[in-house]
C-alpha cells in the first residue's frame, strides 16, 4: 500500500533556512535599504524618497541602486542567519518536547536571538552603510569597497579590528527590537489567525502575518536605526557615545529620529515579507518531516 505523501506544510524548518530567506529578500529589497540610508545621513538638504533615487540613478546608472549589495546580502547571512537560527533551534526544542511556548518567551527568547545576530553582523552592516553611501562621498573621497569581504578586509586593515565592531552595541539594541518585531510577532500572529478557523497554512496568511509583523517591527526600530546608521557613517570622532548622537540628532526636534521613516517603513515592511514568504516556502518544500 503506497504511503501518503507528507503535508508539506506540516514541515519544520531548518536552521539556516532563515538567512537564506533574508538574503533572498535583500536582492529584492535593496534598492529601498540604500535611499533609506541616504536620506537618513544628509544633514541639511531636504530630498524626498523619488528625488534621492532620482539622483542616484543620474550620478551612477541604474546599478547605483544597487551599491553595497554583496554587503547587504553578507549582512544577511550572519546577522539574520544566527537570530533566525538561535530562534528557531530553541523554539523547536521547546516544541518537540511537548513544552508550551507563550508570548512572554517568545519575546524573550526573540530579543537574544537579534542580540547575538546584531553583534556577529555588525562588520558587515557597516561596509553596508558605507558602500551604499559612498556615491554621495566626491570621488576622490569614495572607500570604493571593490565587495563586502574587501571592505571588512580593508575596515579591519586600515583601522583595526575593533573598529568593524564600531555600533555594535547600537546595531545589536535594534536587532533586539527588530526580531521582537518580526519574529515573535510573526509566530504569535500566525497562531492566533489560525486559531480562528478563517486562515490556512498559506501564502495568505503569511502574506497578511508578515505585513503585520513588519508594520511592528518599523515602529519598534526607528529611532536606534537612525542613530545606528549616523554612528556608522560618521568620521572617527565625531560621536563619543550613543548619547552625543541622540543629542544632536534631537537639536532638529523629535522628529530626527524618524527622519527617513517612509522609505524605512517601505524597506522593512516588504523585506520582512519577502523573507517569511521565501522561509515558509523553503520550509514547506525542503523542510524536515517532523514524523520522522
């Protein structure tokens, strides 16, 4: 007698899933990351969302969009790949074990997740942030990172290695608040909506869980992003602390520490559903049968 075929959407995923899928969402994504980047370092100049990308594409083509991606994509395999894997690894222990895992947890066990993947993808953040905005820079100024591993290569030569570890602290406070935002409200989300008997294990409702999580994690994040990509970028010495940034930041108003809150926003909500689409696809499709 033939055996039923497995319900791919009763599989689990495995632990390197997660950055595959973050990576995936980068590529799509990028474009929004770089402008958001832009808008967030100018100082003075006000410039829209269109207007940036307008420039952008002037100064260096279409591909200029696309500044800083094999960071970016670098980024994503140490940062989202150790939350996503501390998360789920935990989370399916808990499971197997017949273990209840309420909210609380989650939340709690989300923010170690993005602690320890902000610390590891701070080297790589950072040459991010300086490949995408170095086509601001005139050119005899421009790092030209020729990629990402020439830019950590070139940041830990060039300035020590301690100094591709520069907004660690700030990089992994908002991973913390980011897989709060994506992570354990994704799950808590998907289980609720399920529960309801409206929803199935589905593009769907991963369409809808995501969007929502992303929506979270925006408002979570926004502060600590902007003041994270100021520190990065400025020269050496230009901020002593994390408080100095927030205080020159806030000399503008509150409202600083939103600047570039629509392209952050337009950035973060589809990366967080791209990445969630791409993980559960992954997951249905090459996922371990939790049977055997």
């Amino acid at each position: 007698m033939a055996q039923a075929p497995v319900d791919k959407r009763k599989r689990i995923g495995r632990w390197y899933f997660g950055g595959l899928a973050s990576a995936g969402a980068a590529c799509c994504t990028h474009p929004l990351d770089l402008l958001k980047v832009h808008l967030q370092t100018q100082q003075k100049e006000k410039v829209t969302l269109l207007q940036m990308g307008i420039r952008v594409v002037k100064s260096d083509g279409i591909l200029g969009l696309y500044n800083g991606l094999s960071a970016s994509i670098l980024r994503q395999l140490t940062y989202s790949m150790t939350r996503f894997a501390v998360y789920e690894t935990v989370k399916k222990r808990i499971v197997a074990d017949g273990g209840q895992f309420p909210f609380y947890q989650k939340v709690l066990l989300a923010g170690i997740s993005g602690a320890m993947g902000g610390f590891v993808g701070t080297p790589a953040d950072m040459v991010n942030v300086r490949m995408q905005n170095d086509v601001k820079l005139p050119k005899n100024q421009r790092r030209n990172y020729k990629h990402a591993i020439d830019g950590v290569y070139r940041i830990v030569k060039e300035e020590g290695p301690i100094k591709s570890f520069s907004g660690a602290t700030m990089a992994s406070s908002r991973a913390v608040l980011v897989t709060i935002g994506q992570l354990a409200c994704y799950d808590q989300i998907k289980i609720g909506m399920l529960k309801t008997g409206f929803f199935q294990d589905n593009i769907v409702l991963h369409l809808t869980c995501s969007t929502l999580a992303g929506t979270i994690a925006t408002f979570l994040t926004m502060p600590l992003d902007v003041m994270k990509t100021r520190m990065m970028n400025a020269p050496p010495g230009t901020y002593s602390s994390i408080m100095a940034c927030a205080v020159d930041i806030a000399k503008n108003g509150p409202m600083g520490f939103f600047k570039g809150f629509v392209p952050a926003f337009v950035r973060l909500g589809p990366h967080t559903v791209f990445t969630f689409i791409f993980f559960e696809q992954i997951r249905q499709n090459f996922g371990d049968d939790p049977k055997s």
